[in-house]
C-alpha cells in the first residue's frame, strides 16, 4: 500500500512539474549585420556619441542617449563611456549635425583623448514621445583602429503593436530588480521615453 501511495505521489509531482508554465522571455526585434573578423578585435572601452537626430529637443536627446547608456552598460561586456556635445566641441571635423555623419577624424581624435577601442554611432531615423511610443534607430560600432563599422544594428518599435507591447512587459520584469519591483507603474515602460530608449537599446545588445 506504501509503495503504491508513493508511486502516485511521485506521478502527481512529475505531473505538477510538466504543467508549470515556463518563463516567457522578451521577444527581440532588432537585426545586425557583423563583419566576419569581428571577434580579432579587441573591444574593452566604447565611447557612446550622442545619437544623430536634428529634430529632437535637448532633453529628449539626453533623456534617450541615457536610456541607451544605461544598458549598452548593463547588457554588453564593454565599459561604456558617455560623450556628450561639450566633448566633441574641441574635435577637429566634428560638426555631425550639419553633416549628418561622424567625420573619421572626430572618431580617431576621440579614440586617443578618451583611449576608445571602439564608438557606438547611432541615428534616430523615427522617434514619437508620446503614446504610442515609437523610435527607429541604427547603431553602428566603429572600430578606432580602422575607422571602420564592424558591427550595425537596427530595431524599429511601435507601442502601438501588441507584440512590441508584449515584449516590453516582459522586458520590463526581467530588467527592474527586487528591490524596485512594485515601487513603479506597471505601464511606465510604455509612457517614459528613457525607458522606451533603453527597451531598444536591450534590443540591440541582444546581437553584440
């Protein structure tokens, strides 16, 4: 009788274990393309530029270059380090507003003032502050040592897609800690463009 009460136990457990829902992960969206000598190079210390976009008001430039240093630092293995205008002012060819590109003597000078193996080059191509939120971005990692771009990503996100909404709620309880889970609204990740910035960022570090 033992036997047969600890064999249906067992079969209730193994059961119970089957039917456990297993943990739903973020959906990603964004794609890349990778030199194929990529791995060669050595990337410690990343400059972060602000992101290319003439349309936008300082405090919506600042709040996303944030939003993308906050996890290109914690979601890739390099040390990222924030350049903002003040530190291109003193570049020589650095006038990327104007140009619409990164002149590769700004990328060579800033590699040597802030000893940089590589810079994240990015260009907002679509962004929208309000809900629903949108944003279009392209990151290009330029390689100091060659000025060359050895790695690009690009995501484009709509809050107004189910699925973007869905990926972003479960990036959301995936990324905010114990200690802060319940101190905030549940759908500020779709209100705060700093943390709809750092949703795209996550998007990319996912491929580097």
């Amino acid at each position: 009788m033992r036997t047969q009460l600890a064999t249906f136990a067992l079969c209730c457990a193994l059961g119970a274990c089957t039917s456990a829902p297993t943990r739903q992960d973020a959906k990603v969206f964004a794609t890349a393309r990778v030199v194929t000598d990529f791995e060669s190079y050595d990337l410690n210390r990343v400059g972060l530029l602000p992101l290319l976009n003439d349309g936008l008001l300082e405090e919506q430039s600042a709040s996303i270059q944030a939003g993308f240093l906050g996890e290109f630092s914690r979601s890739t293995p390099f040390e990222v380090v924030c350049l903002n205008d003040e530190d291109l002012a003193e570049i020589p060819g650095s006038d990327p507003y104007r140009r619409g590109w990164y002149d590769p003597r700004t990328i060579i000078a800033l590699s040597r003032r802030y000893q940089l193996d590589a810079v994240f080059v990015g260009t907002l191509a679509d962004t929208q502050f309000f809900a629903p939120q949108r944003i279009s971005v392209q990151v290009d990692l330029v390689a100091c040592e060659t000025g060359a771009s050895i790695w690009t990503g690009s995501v484009h996100l709509d809050a107004s897609d189910a699925s973007v909404r869905e990926s972003l709620m479960l990036w959301r309880e995936e990324s905010v800690s114990d200690d802060y889970r319940g101190s905030e609204p549940n759908d500020l990740a779709l209100i705060s463009p700093r943390r709809f910035a750092r949703f795209a960022a996550w998007q990319l570090a996912q491929l580097l």
